[in-house]
C-alpha cells in the first residue's frame, strides 16, 4: 500500500506546475554552477602550472583540488604558494584579488547550490503534503479504505523523496559524466568515492529539509500558513543561525588580529638582525631563535583560534545546516579541519628546509626536499567531525519525521 | 476611499499570522546583530589601540629606517558604522599565513543582510497572495462589485502591504540603535546618522520593490499556491543566483591576465632580460671606447688598474669614461625595462577595473546588489572607501617619505659617513596615519544612481503590477 501511495505522489508531482519550475530550477543552477566553477578551477590550474616550484625549491604549493568544483571551501587558501626563506614564510595569494566583486556574493558552487536552493525546493515537496489534500478532502476519502496513516505518511514521503531525489541526481550524475570528459579534470579514486559521499550526504540534507516541510504540513491546518512557517523556520537555519555564530563564537574567544601577530613577528626578526649586526652570536643561532620564536607564536594563536573554531562550529550546529556544509567541505577536503592539518604540514616542511639552510655553511642548498601535501585519509576524515555532523543532520532528518507520524496520527483530517 | 482600502490593507496584514513572525523575527535578530556587531567593532578598536602601542614600543627599540617599513603601513581603522555593517571587511587576510577561515565558510551577519535577504523574502510572503489569494477567498469581486475602480485598488493594496513592511523593520531597527546608542564607546556623528537614514531610504526603496513584484506576480497567477511557487524561484534567481554568478560571468566575458602570470612576467623583465639587455648595451657602449682608448681591451686586474691611474692621466680618462659608460648602459636597461613593466603592471590594472565595472554593471540587474553597494558605500564601508582608503594612504605615504629624507639630511648634514639606513632615529615627530572617512558628499553622490535604479526597478514593477491586475478575472 506504501508504494501504492508512493506511486500517486510520484505521478501527481510529475503532473504538477511546482515540479516543473523547481526541478528546472535546480537543474539549470547545478550545471551554471558546475560550467562556472570548472571554469574557475581551471584557471587556479594554470596558475599553479606558473608558480609550481622547480626541483629544489624551498617552496610548498598545493594543487587546487578538483573537489573544489562541488565545494571551494578554503582550496583557494590552500592552493597559495608558500615560500620558505630563513626570515620565515612568504606567503602569496593567488586570483581573485583583482575584482574586489567576488568578496561581496558567496561562491556559487554546487555546495551553495545543494544548501539554499535545493533545501527550499525541499521544502516546496513537503509544505502541503497533509494540508492540501485535508483542503481537497481526498485525505479522508483515502483514509476511509483500510490504509493505515504510517503508510501514507511514509508513503508520502517516499514518493516525494524520489521525485525529488531521482531528477537531482540524474542532472547531478551528468554533470559529473561531462567534467569526466574533461582531459583537464582527473579525479582519483579516492576523489570518486568522496564525490559519491557527497551525494549521499546531499541526499540526507533533502530527506531533512523534506521531513521537516511534512512536520510543519501536520501541525497546520492550511498550506498557506504551512508554507509562511516553513520560509521563516527556513530563513533561520540556512541563513541566519550559521552567520551569527560565528560572531557569537568570537564574543567569547580572544583571539588576537592576525595583523598584531604579524607585526610581533617582525618584531622578534628585527631585534635578532640587530644582535646581529652588533656582532652577537652567529647567523644561524638567531635563525634558529626566530624560527622557534615564531613557532611558538604560531603555536600560541593556532591554540586559541582552534578554541574559536570549535566554540563557533559547535554554535552554528544549531543548525543542521552548518553541519551540512562542514561534512561537505571536509568530505571535499576544502573544509577547516584540511586546512588546519595543511598549515601545520607547512610549519613542518619550513622547519625541514630551515634545518637544511642551517646545515649548509652559507644557509644554501641547492637541493630542499618537495612540499608533497598528502590530504587526510576519509577514514580520519569521518572520524573527526564529520561522521558526527552526518549523524547529527540524519538524526534531525529521523526526528522531524517521527514528530511527522506523531501529528499525523492525530491529525483531523475532516 | 483610497484611505479605507489602506487601512484595510494595513488592519488585515496587522493581525496576520505573518505579520507576527516577522515582527518577532526581527525584533530578535536585528538587536542581536547590532548588539554583537558592536561589541565586535569595541573589540577592534582594543586590538587597533594594542598595535599602536605595540609599534611605539617597537620604533623606541628599532627605529632603523631599514627595519620600519611593514610596520608602518597605513591601515584600516575601525570606524563606528562597523556596529551595523560590515562590509569588504579585510577578514579573510588570504595575504598573512594566519589567514581566517570562519567568514569563508558562513558570510557574517550585518544590516546589510538582513535586508537584502530576509526583508525581501518577507515581503514576497506578504505580497504573494495580493490579488490571487484575494480571489480565492472571492472577497476580491465583492471589492470590485461596488463602485470602486481597480486603479485605486492594486495602489492601496501596494501601499498599504509596504507600509506594513516596514513598521517590523524600523521598530527592530530602533531597538538596534539604541544599543548603540547606550553603548558609551561607540560614538556615532551627524554624518552617521543621516547615512543611516539615507540607508533605511534604500531600504524602503529595496522592500517596495519586492513588493511590487510579489504582487505583480499574484495578480499574473489565479492559485496562491502557484503564485508562491513563481515568486520564489524570482526570488531565489534575483536574491541568490544572480549576484553571485555575475563577478564569474564578468571574468568570462572580460578576461584579466592571472596574477601569478604577471608577477613572473615582471621577475623576469626585470631580471633575466634586463641583465642581457645591460650587457648588450654595455659592450656597445664600451665598443667605441675602445678604439678611442685601446688601453681598454687589455685585460688587467684592479690593483693593475690602480696603478695605471696613478701613473697615466690618459688611462685614468678611459676607465673614468669607461666606468660612465657601464653606468650609462645599466641605468638606460634599467629605464627601458622599468617602462616596459610599468607598461605591463599598466595594462593588467585597466583590466581588472574594466573586469571590476563590468561585474558590478552585471550584478546590478539584481536590486540587492544596487541596495547593497548603496549601502556600503553610504556606510563607507564598499568598493569606493577601498579607493578611497588608497587615496589617503598615499597622501600618508607621501607625508612619510618626505619626513624620512628631511630626517636623513638631519643625520647626514650632523656626519656624512653615517649609515642612514641603520641608525636608530627619534620618530616620535613622525606623520601619523590617521583614517578619515570620505566627506558624506561624495558618498551621497555616489549612491544616488542606486536610489533612481531601486526606484526605477520599483516603478517598473508597480506599472507592471498596475496592467496586470486591469485585464484580472477576477471571477
């Protein structure tokens, strides 16, 4: 009977103005996001063929990661080059800095595209499930027959998950099939099976957004007022929970600006050279000094600001959105957990060739060893975090629809 | 009887359920964000005052001027409109090692956004049932059975629904200020107040305009339900899709050389090139010399040298004119391939300001792109301080070049063997960097052109909505 119901969703969806415009909606979005951000991908891919360091070089660049299509996250942070001297690091950024435009809007990468719009289209599915066929008195007719009300219900959400969830991944999947025709674009197996992660995490993200557009469908008695409710509830977790936390975060975390970090570091380099200049001590002891001087600087900020990621992660998962996006991006390998290990594989690689500088009697080598930077295996990946935000977005999905079933069950449906 | 409709108009959004959630909406989420902004912008002020000590405390040790100049840089300060926009904040700092994630991953919250997203989905929801929701209900014909004409009616209903907006918005928006103005750090000026009040113009500008549309497309469709549908995909595609894929449709259509590839361009004109051009020109050069002074070609060492001079007037002519020409020959490799870089440097800047205009004009087509370069340009906090702010950097720039070298001549007029570059000088009587905001003037002039395209598009829209609801069944 289940399937019957699922059936009937499916084929009045399919017959419906709604699913006309938002399944076009989203499909136009997805491949616009996809050409437009392949596009930029492969621009940061030449630019990385500039600025590759030669053989010996003492500089650490990462690749963009083709991942970036689907979530950019941090890649743009991570694929700077940074260059080590015995003073410290230069870093330099790569695009985007020419057209200040880019700073004002957010990325629309099939990340944003799955988060906003995607979710609102879910939302659409679910808003009048209950309340328009209470309205069009087929929902009593259908429960006079011996159907029970778990099997429309979960009829129900199965048949709108699926004509959701089938037109998305079809468009999704050729999207995925043209950038594989792309010579310049290679995914590894490993980026295969992370891709597919993907997928399956942008599928519980529907079954969530769904679940809760049918909750708020059994707890109204109109699908208009259903539908102002869900925009709000809406409004709130994709929009307005995740982008005040931060700044809730950093109300209670002191972190000092990166500007004042910077200008201490010139100071510890400034008064070493003076020593030196002075003729106290040897070059390389006040390498040595700055070098470690700075690390502990870095060490000290790094503790601090790791205390502010966590706090305004933790503020933001409020919002099963927020743990969407960071499952994504660090599924990705974009995301703040990645770069955090990068920066730390950084520091490790200037102390490796800083070593080499001092071993050498004039502070040069020829020969530095590559910067290789090996992103962490999914394994750690789920284990840190991420695993948790899948199953703190799954547990809401579940939870919106237990409550679904608990008010439908009572629902009038006269 | 224009009045009566109005306020029927306004009663009935009053005690909508609609109406209530927003109201609650806003009065939470605009006193928290201008709450927290504020305790953000003190908080930066702290840090700005900390580095300034810092630096005092720096120059006193090392005053070199080989060793001053990433300290001394002209930067950003604080300025007291941060308590509600936020702006191009230099948050992200992609340039430092130390750069901040968090604004990457979620946008932080201001004013700002507030309107542009959450004020023009609320006015679709207000708007969307206008007329079509009016004709299901059928009290649409009863309206039009008396003897009203349809003209006064979509005017009174436009007006009184964006008049409702906006009570929400300035209640939630007074709570807001008045943390700010309890606040005893934040000082805010005339100035402030009146771009302030220019902004709530936009706003309201930017609301109508919403909803204006929103009912344009309720009396295009005769189901609310489907009205809701095409209003928000208008509204995903103005509010969400358009802004952000026009600076990316600006680097198709007017593409800008990377940077990378103009950095190496420039490392290698002035390097590679310019060694090989200097050689060039120094064997010509020398060329001549030599037939003049064949003592010239012979191949000796400085000591050789030396001694030739001191013995021969006629040799100490050729190595004289010899050491004029080398110099001639780098200096003129030098100017060509400086002007050869500037030329390059030249040619990327147009282009990444014709890829910038061409953006901007792109994004326009969305109304929260106009209200939101009005806003932070009024607020000073947009693409036209960023301008602004390298305007009055070089002014300081400027100011301290020219009280380094009064300085030096000090310390080379007291011993001129002095090192210059690495003697600790006094700098207390330095020229500070002090941040001043653009006269409000300029900024008002600058926005006026985004008040008439809000207007306009707002107009457009009503007109629409005007000739739509003319020809509406209302059966």
């Amino acid at each position: 009977m289940t399937w019957t119901i699922a059936r009937k969703e499916i084929l009045s969806n399919l017959l419906s103005y709604k699913f006309y415009v938002v399944i076009l909606l989203a499909a136009i979005l997805a491949a616009t996001s996809f050409f437009v951000m392949t596009r930029d991908y492969k621009e940061r891919l030449a630019d990385y063929g500039l600025i590759r360091p030669k053989a010996g070089e003492p500089i650490a660049v990462n690749p963009p990661n083709p991942l970036s299509i689907f979530a950019k996250g941090l890649d743009e942070a991570m694929a700077r080059s940074f260059e080590v001297e015995t003073i410290g690091v230069t870093v330099r950024a790569g695009q985007k800095s020419g057209n200040a435009i880019f700073a004002f809007f957010p990325t629309p990468d099939f990340l944003y595209v799955v988060r906003v719009v995607l979710s609102l289209v879910a939302l659409l599915f679910g808003f009048d499930q209950v309340s328009r066929e209470k309205e069009a008195g087929t929902l009593r007719l259908m429960l006079a027959n011996q159907t029970s009300r778990s099997a429309v219900l979960i009829g129900k959400w199965a048949g709108n998950f699926l004509s959701l969830a089938i037109p998305f991944a079809l468009v999704t999947a050729l999207g995925i099939a043209v950038l594989g025709l792309d010579p310049d674009i290679r995914f590894s197996a490993d980026q295969v099976l992370r891709l597919a992660l993907i997928l399956v995490l942008t599928l519980v993200y529907i079954a969530f957004f769904l679940s809760l557009g049918i909750l708020i469908s059994t707890l109204t008695r109109r699908a208009s007022s259903s539908v102002v409710i869900l925009l709000f509830i809406w409004v709130l977790l994709v929009f307005i929970l995740p982008n005040l936390g931060t700044l809730v975060a950093r109300q209670m975390v002191d972190v000092p600006s990166v500007r004042a970090l910077s200008e201490k570091r010139e100071q510890v380099w400034t008064r070493e050279i003076l020593l030196r200049i002075k003729g106290q001590g040897d070059m390389p002891s006040h390498i040595r000094t700055i070098s470690a001087e700075n690390d502990a600087l870095e060490a000290d900020y790094r503790i601090k600001f790791d205390r502010l990621v966590n706090l305004s992660k933790n503020i933001n998962r409020i919002s099963p959105v927020a743990s969407f996006v960071y499952a994504v991006t660090e599924v990705a390998g974009t995301g703040i957990g990645e770069e955090g290990a990068f920066k730390r594989e950084v520091v490790r690689y200037k102390n490796a060739v800083l070593g080499r500088m001092l071993a050498s009697p004039d502070m040069k080598s020829s020969e530095y060893p590559a910067f290789l930077y090996r992103y962490r295996p999914l394994d750690r990946v789920l284990a840190t975090g991420t695993l948790f935000d899948t199953a703190w977005l799954a547990a809401f999905g579940v939870l919106f629809f237990a409550l679904s079933y608990l008010a439908f069950v009572r629902y009038d449906v006269r | 009887m224009i009045a009566t409709i109005v306020k029927k108009e306004i009663l009935g959004h009053i005690i909508s359920f609609r109406f209530i959630v927003t109201l609650t909406l806003l009065l939470v989420v605009v006193p928290v964000t201008t709450f927290i902004l504020t305790n953000d912008y003190l908080k930066r002020i702290d840090d700005a005052s900390l580095r300034q000590a810092e630096i005092e405390t720096y120059l006193r040790s090392y005053g070199h001027f080989n060793r001053i100049g990433p300290i001394l840089q002209a930067t950003p300060a604080p300025i007291p409109f941060h308590s509600l926009v936020r702006g191009l904040a230099p948050d992200i700092n992609l340039g430092e090692f130390d750069n901040d994630p968090l604004p990457v991953m979620f946008p932080l919250i201001d004013l700002v956004f507030i309107v542009t997203i959450v004020m023009s989905l609320v006015a679709l929801i207000f708007a969307y049932d206008a007329v079509s929701g009016e004709k299901e209900d059928g009290t649409l014909k009863l309206t039009l059975a008396n003897g009203l004409a349809r003209p006064k009616v979509i005017l009174a209903k436009v007006a009184g629904g964006g008049l409702t907006l906006l009570v929400p918005f300035l209640l939630s928006l007074v709570i807001g200020l008045l943390v700010i103005l309890v606040h005893p750090g934040v000082d805010w000026k005339g100035t402030d107040w009146l771009a302030l009040a220019l902004i709530t113009l936009g706003t309201a500008l930017y609301v109508m305009f919403f909803y204006g549309l929103g009912v344009f497309i309720s009396s295009r469709h005769h189901s609310s339900s489907a009205s809701i549908m095409t209003s928000l995909l208008v509204w995903v595609l103005l509010v969400l899709v358009v802004p952000s894929l026009s600076p990316y449709i600006a680097s198709f259509l007017s593409p800008t050389p990377s940077r990378i590839q103009v950095d190496r361009e420039v490392g290698r004109l002035s390097d590679t090139e310019r060694d090989d051009l200097g050689r060039k020109l120094q064997a010509e050069r020398l060329r001549d010399l030599i037939a003049k002074y064949p003592v010239l070609a012979e191949r000796m060492s400085e000591a050789d040298k030396k001694r030739l001079m001191e013995r021969d007037p006629v040799a100490r002519e050729a190595f004289e004119a010899e050491r004029k020409a080398t110099q001639g020959a780098w200096d003129e490799a030098n100017r060509i391939q400086g002007g050869k870089i500037e030329d390059i440097r030249k040619a990327a800047k147009l282009k990444e300001e014709a890829q910038t205009k061409l953006s901007r004009f792109i994004s326009m087509a969305s109304p929260l792109s106009v209200f939101t370069y009005l806003a932070t340009d009024l607020s000073s906090t947009g693409l036209r301080n960023e301008a602004h702010f390298g305007r009055v950097g070089t002014v300081w720039d400027q100011a301290f070049g020219a009280y380094q070298r009064r300085k030096i001549a000090d310390l080379q007029a007291k011993d001129p063997a002095t090192d210059w570059w690495n003697t600790p000088v006094d700098m207390s009587d330095r020229p500070r960097f002090v941040y001043t905001e653009e006269a409000l003037g300029g900024r008002i002039e600058a926005a006026m052109p985004g008040f008439l395209l809000l207007l306009g598009y707002g107009l457009v829209f009503f007109a629409l909505a005007y000739v739509s609801f003319l020809s509406y069944d209302v059966r």
